[in-house]
C-alpha cells in the first residue's frame, strides 16, 4: 500500500490519527501528511488546550471528521452548556467520561445535539469512555456498568480496550466502539497497558481505531500508516 494507491474511505473513516502534540503548526503538518490513510483526527486535551477550538474547524476544512477527545466530568448543567458549545463547532465525535453516571452522560448527549442542531450541522457523536487503557487495575464489573450507563443516556458508543469490545457488543450491539492503545506488532506500547494490534481490535468488533504515536513518533510516518493499514488485511 503506498499513497499512489488510495485507501478506500471505508478504511480510512475507520482510522482516528491521535495528534497528541502541543503546537496547532505540528498538528497541521502531522494531518496533512497521514492523510491519505486516516479519515479521522483525534483533538485531545493537549491539542485543545493549545489550540483552542479553531483547530477543529482547521482540520474539518482539511478534509477530516474531528474525534474531540475531553473525556467531560462535570455536573451535568455544566457538561451540558459546554457539550452544546463543542457541537456547534462541527465535531463528529466527543467523549464524555462514563463514570460520572447516566445523568452526566445524558446532559453531554443532549447538548452535543442541541449544539449541531441549532448550527445547522449532522448530529455528532457522544462516546462514554469506559476504562482507560493505562487502566490495568479496574474491577471486572465496572465495564458493564458504564457501558449500561451509556446506553441509558443514549450514547452512541463506547470507548473501551479492544480486550473489552466483545463483551460490550454482547451488552450493548447497537453502541459503537472505539479502540485507542493500537500498536502495530512490534512497537513499543508507551503508558497503553491494555494496547493490541490493528488486526486483533477489528476481529475484536471495533468500529473506530485509534493511533498515535506508533505513526505519529515513527522515523518515516508514511510507510507506518502505510503498514498499519496493509496490517488490517492479514
């Protein structure tokens, strides 16, 4: 696979580039050049808080659906003021945190759509993160939980370890799920202690991967993007 031959955007919407750096002028360089192999680009709270919200619309305007990546906790009125907010900026995804309940989860669900509607834009995605993947140590029963927590607020999916897709596809088949911690076999797994291979998440049952640093850190960026989705194949 090389970027003369175009990756089809049922993969490439199914790929998020993590652009964990701190600085709006890497970011823009890292999406230009991996954009041939990912149809997503993940602003976490680094990127935002450097950046702000016009590194949304500077990454909509490159082509890109904008995984925003906050994980929101807060009291409901204020997840839902600011979800309203991060709406109407055209996000197609953003992540509240499933452990602060269905309540918290509900009122990000409800202004995330309020946002898009009223700025005349498609409804987003709200995703309940479930456990981290640098998260080794939570009880078995917590999955379950914050997935039940998710679909009582009417999120549209989940993100979880790819260790934790199936049983949450069992619990929840309607739910989207979304994969960070992916490490093409042979990389080094950084703080992921929960991290799996391109191949092994989408057997798994995973919608959405996410990758950083294993193309974002790479000596020659292309051929690891172009590697990782030749991977997705064997």
């Amino acid at each position: 696979m090389t970027v003369t031959e175009p990756v089809p955007q049922s993969v490439r919407g199914r790929l998020a580039l993590a652009l964990d750096v701190d600085d709006e002028v890497e970011a823009a360089r890292l999406a230009r050049q991996l954009r041939p192999w990912f149809g997503v680009a993940k602003v976490g709270l680094e990127l935002f808080s450097a950046a702000g919200p016009e590194v949304v619309q500077s990454l909509i305007d490159d082509g890109y659906d904008v995984f925003l990546d906050l994980k929101m906790a807060d009291i409901p009125t204020t997840v839902n003021r600011a979800a309203r907010v991060l709406g109407a900026l055209g996000v197609s995804y953003l992540t509240l945190h499933a452990f602060a309940g269905a309540t918290v989860l509900r009122a990000g669900v409800e202004g995330l759509a309020e946002g898009a509607e009223k700025a005349g834009l498609a409804p987003p995605h709200a995703l309940a993160v479930t456990i981290l993947t640098s998260d080794s140590d939570a009880p078995p029963h917590i999955l379950g939980k914050r997935v039940a927590a998710a679909l009582d607020a009417h999120c549209a999916g989940v993100v979880c370890a790819a260790s934790d897709v199936r049983e949450a596809k069992q619990l929840a088949p309607r739910l989207l799920t979304v994969v960070p911690g992916i490490r093409p076999a042979g990389t080094p797994t950084h703080d992921q202690a929960r991290s799996t291979t391109p191949a092994a998440a989408i057997a798994a049952g995973a919608d959405l991967l996410v990758v950083g640093r294993a193309v974002t850190a790479a000596v020659d960026r292309e051929a690891a993007a172009a590697a990782l989705v030749a991977s997705l194949n064997e």
